[in-house]
C-alpha cells in the first residue's frame, strides 16, 4: 500500500457534521480494510421498498466522522431518491475515506475496492452499489470480484456502464420543466444559465443546454476544464463567484452542500435546478429559497436519471425506448412536484419528500 501526503481536499461544499439524534438507519457498517488500511462506510437506510441501491464514494475528508455523516446524510438521501422515482428500491450508500492531505495509488484504490466488496458481501444482500464519486464503472468491476451486489460494470463486462448519460438527461428534463414552471416556456433558447461544475453529468449538460442556443456561465474548481467554456463560446467565472452571476437558473452540478443561507441571500437567479446531491446545506435553506421567490426543484427528483438508468438497465429484457420514456419523465415528476408546493404554499422539498413518503407508507 502506497500513501503519500498531498494538498488537502475538501470533502464536500459545507463540512459534514455528524446528528445529534440517533440515524434511523437500519444498519450502518463501520469497517478498516484489511488490505488498504482505509475507513470503509456502508450505511443501508432503508430496505422497504426492496434493496438498498447507491453508489460508492472514493473523498478525502478531514475526519472519518466527516465520511460517516456523508454515509448517513446521503443514504437517507437515497431512499427518497429511489422512492420519488418510483423504483422498487431502498436507500444506501458507501463511502471509502482517504485522510485529508493523502493520496493513494492505483493498488491502494484496487485493494479498497476489495475491501469494499467484502464489506458488501458482509451484509447479505441488503445493498448494492455502483459507481459514485471518485468511482468508476472499472472500479466496480474491482468489487464485483468480492460481491455480486454491484451494478454499472463496463458494457464489455457484461455491465450497462456508467449512468452519465441519463443522468444528464433527466437533469435537462428537468430543467426543461422549470422554466416551463416559472416563465410558462421550456424553451432555453436565449436562458442564461451558471453551471458550476463541469464534471461528467455538468459537463455533458453545458454541451446540451448550448446545443439547445442557451446562454452560458460556467465554472469548475479543476482550471482545465476552461477549455470546455472555450469550445462552447460560454463565459467562465471564478468558482466562488458563480453564485453571484445574474442569471436566469443556477445549475449546481458539483459536491454537495453549496446552498448555504450566505449563498442563497446572494443568488440573482428565478430557479435553481442542478445534478449536485444534497444541495441544501441544511433543512431551513428551502424556506430561505421560499421566501426569495427562488424556485428550487429538489435534488433527488432531478438527479434520479442515474439511478433509474442503473436500475432498469440491470433488468433482464430491458427496453431501451422505455427506459429513455421513464428518464424524460422525470421532468413530468419536477413540474408535478413544483406545481404542489405552489398549490399547498409548501416548500419544494416538502413536496417532494411528500411524494417520496406516500410511496413508502403504501410499502408498509
């Protein structure tokens, strides 16, 4: 195992902190892997609907206490996912963590994968994961030796790959169904929009949304992706500085947590729609956003794409024409989802953990 020192990273866009009161998880797997040494995570939140799906996190973070919030903020984040996209699915997640100012090798990586399998393995069938941050469909390949309980292997593998595509996809519809909300058109065509992160699902939706004649800000914290706003005739801006862009709809399509109160008091946008999971930095944000007028269309309705793909794709018999049906269908859920917040004088995420509990409950 190889472990140097490096420039510390940040783990995500407000630091972690672990709750107060006790997670309502129904198991939570806290392991050190016997070959990479490295904190292995695996908290299954819920299994009510059918397995626990969610991918799996490779981050620095500062505290290992940093990556078991994560673990649990984000797996209960998955249940609702799952359960709003109508999926036969509960909630979990994995997170491996790489102390702050570490990197590791390719074989660390590959032995943390292994670790990750038999962490997996361990729980008997309860979750399954995939691709995730700082993860690849490679990667899982790697677990798959340790665990049948992993989907998104490389299409070569017999796998359906990673779930860029249609997570972009059902963030585009997504969009789409905003502006259709908020100005009575879906057309983005001359809509200003600040995409910060250009990463594989905001990458591919900067090309989308320009193709589509959009007006483009863009950002990332990696200073080569400007060679993307080149090709796309977008203008960059400072990374800490987009949310300050005017503009018509902010697209946060990086790690999570970026809308802090100081943020939102700042935003200069009629909506937020973004691919970035856990956007809001706490609960009251949503009410921040509410009592701005800032339309924000909830991130586990608009990020489902990926794991409706993964799900679906899995299946045997998958069908292609209705798996893209379902992905564009997430712009319906969107517009539905925002139509009741307004309806009810809710917050969006009221309303979309609403529709997320409703299907639960009918579970029971």
């Amino acid at each position: 195992m190889t472990i140097t020192h490096a420039p510390a990273t940040p783990a995500t866009g407000a630091s972690a902190a672990l709750p107060t009161e006790a997670p309502d998880h129904e198991r939570v797997l806290i392991t050190r892997g016997a070959r990479s040494g490295l904190t292995v995570i695996v908290a299954v939140h819920s299994t009510r609907l059918g397995q626990a799906l969610g991918g799996a996190r490779l981050w620095h973070y500062g505290q290992w206490t940093d990556a078991l919030a994560d673990a649990l903020r984000l797996s209960q984040a998955m249940t609702m996912k799952n359960a709003a996209a109508g999926l036969a699915r509960g909630g979990g997640k994995s997170v491996i963590a790489i102390p702050a100012g570490t990197t590791i090798d390719a074989a660390t990586t590959h032995d943390a994968m292994l670790d990750l399998g038999d962490a997996i393995e361990s729980l008997g069938g309860a979750y399954m994961t995939a691709e995730d941050v700082g993860t690849s469909a490679e990667l899982m390949a790697v677990v798959h030796e340790r665990t049948e309980h992993v989907c998104g292997l490389p299409p070569e593998q017999g796998g359906v790959g990673e779930p860029a595509d249609a997570t972009a996809a059902g963030v585009h519809a997504s969009i789409l169904a905003t502006l259709g909300e908020v100005f009575g058109s879906n057309d983005p065509a001359g809509r200003h929009f600040v995409i910060a992160g250009l990463g594989q699902v905001g990458g591919r939706l900067a090309r989308s949304l320009a193709a589509a004649g959009a007006r483009l800000t863009v950002t990332d914290v990696a200073d080569g992706k400007r060679a993307l706003a080149g090709d796309l005739g977008a203008a960059w801006v400072d990374p800490a500085e987009a949310h300050l862009v005017e503009a018509d709809v902010f697209v946060p399509c990086g790690l999570g947590g970026v809308l802090t109160p100081e943020v939102v008091r700042d935003l200069r946008v009629a909506a937020v729609v973004g691919a970035a999971n856990n956007q809001l930095a706490s609960r009251d944000v949503a009410a921040l956003l509410q009592e701005r007028g800032i339309v924000w269309a909830p991130d586990f309705v608009v990020n489902a794409g990926g794991v409706i793909y993964l799900d679906v794709a899995s299946a045997p018999g998958a069908d292609q024409a209705a798996l893209d049906a379902r992905i564009e269908g997430i712009g319906d859920t969107v517009a539905s989802v925002l139509r009741s917040a307004r309806a009810d004088g809710t917050t969006t995420l009221e309303a979309a953990e609403r529709l997320a509990r409703t299907r639960l409950d009918a579970a029971r």
